[in-house]
C-alpha cells in the first residue's frame, strides 16, 4: 500500500523578537505564529537568549563588527565609527550597517613621572654604594 503524502496548507512560521524574562538580556522567550486553516498547531513559545555585550540600540539581535573610532569632530565634539552587520539571530530584520556617535573626552596630557623616576633612580645608587 502506498502512503498518502499529507500535503500541509501551514504558512511558513513568523517570529516574533525574542523578550527577556528580566532585564534587557538573557534567557526570555519568543512568540510563533503561522496560518493555515487545517493547522493543527498555529502559535507556540520558543525559548531564546539575547547575548547580553551586543549593542542593544541597534536590536537585541543583531551583531556588528566595528571599526576603531574616528577622529574627534571639533565643531560637535564627538567621534564617530562604523558597524557593519556581523549576525542577525532568528531572520532578525537588522540594517547592513550602523553608525554610533561619543563624545570625545577630555583631552588629558600624560603626568609627567620624572619625580618616581628620580626616586628610584636615587634607591638604586644608594644600593649600588652599599
């Protein structure tokens, strides 16, 4: 006997972003849903995780790799780098690429250390003469 090939009318299955269950990160849970009027199945939960060092304002989900930051703009007093898309997780609709803005920081000169320098310098001789 031959079997009969079940010929399934369900949707491909759509995800919702994946929630946390506390905080903006970690272990949470993601929504399913598809159509199909003889489905037998047409929402279910998935477990998730969103990595908790990835840039959250650029979606939970999606991984960049970024380039080292740029020049000090003077007139806005920020630097700037760009991201370029590394991984999205689960079909997460992510962009390409990103840019992301700081400001620049203080500009600090180095401490000079030329008084530690003669204090060892000065500990050396006197063990050298003793």
């Amino acid at each position: 006997p031959e079997k009969k090939a079940k010929k399934s009318d369900c949707g491909e299955w759509q995800w919702s972003v994946c929630v946390p269950t506390s905080g903006d990160c970690g272990l949470g849970t993601r929504e399913g849903t598809r159509t199909g009027a003889e489905c037998k199945q047409t929402t279910k939960t998935q477990k998730c995780k969103i990595p908790c060092n990835w840039k959250k304002q650029f979606g939970a989900e999606c991984k960049y790799q970024f380039q080292a930051w740029g020049e000090c703009d003077l007139n806005t007093a920020l630097k700037t780098r760009t991201g370029n898309l590394k991984r999205a997780l689960h079909n997460a609709d992510c962009q390409k690429t990103v840019t992301i803005s700081k400001p620049c920081g203080k500009l600090t000169k180095p401490k000079p250390q030329e008084s530690k320098k003669k204090k060892k310098e000065g500990k050396k001789q006197e063990k050298m003469l003793d």
